[in-house]
C-alpha cells in the first residue's frame, strides 16, 4: 500500500491534467493527473483547481471506477 505522506509529498504545478473526452467545452468537470513518482493520481475539480486535489493510488482509483461502472458501490 502506498503511504499518503508520499502521495501528498509530490507537488502537482508542472502536471499535465486531463479532462473527460465526454465533457463539452466550457463544461465543468473533474480533471485526472498522475502523481509524478509514485503510482497514484490526482483528481481535482475543473472549475477550482485552487482548492487542494484529491489523491489515491492507482489501484484504488481503478477499483472505485469498476465498482462504480457496475452499479456496485453500497450505501453504509
């Protein structure tokens, strides 16, 4: 498991961050980056890319986007 410490470590200013081919343009979406170093990324909100983004590793996010491609994530 990745530590947070190391995911939060690396700063995210010379990222390149990618929108959904599904968004319009001047649409606001949430944008993807690949934390550099580490097998994480990085997801912000397009129209606040100020506010701090939100990081994962690499694995969590692709079990987070199966779950939720098959109506599987369960209400606690």
């Amino acid at each position: 498991m990745i530590d947070t410490n190391d995911i939060y470590a690396v700063p995210l200013d010379n990222v390149l961050w990618h929108k959904s081919s599904y968004t319009a343009n001047n649409s606001n979406c949430v944008e993807v980056a690949a934390v550099p170093g580490v097998p994480a990324l990085a997801i912000r909100d397009s129209k606040n890319p100020e506010i701090p983004a939100l990081r994962s590793g690499a694995g969590q996010v692709r079990s987070f986007l199966s779950a939720l491609a098959a109506d599987a994530l369960v209400e606690a």
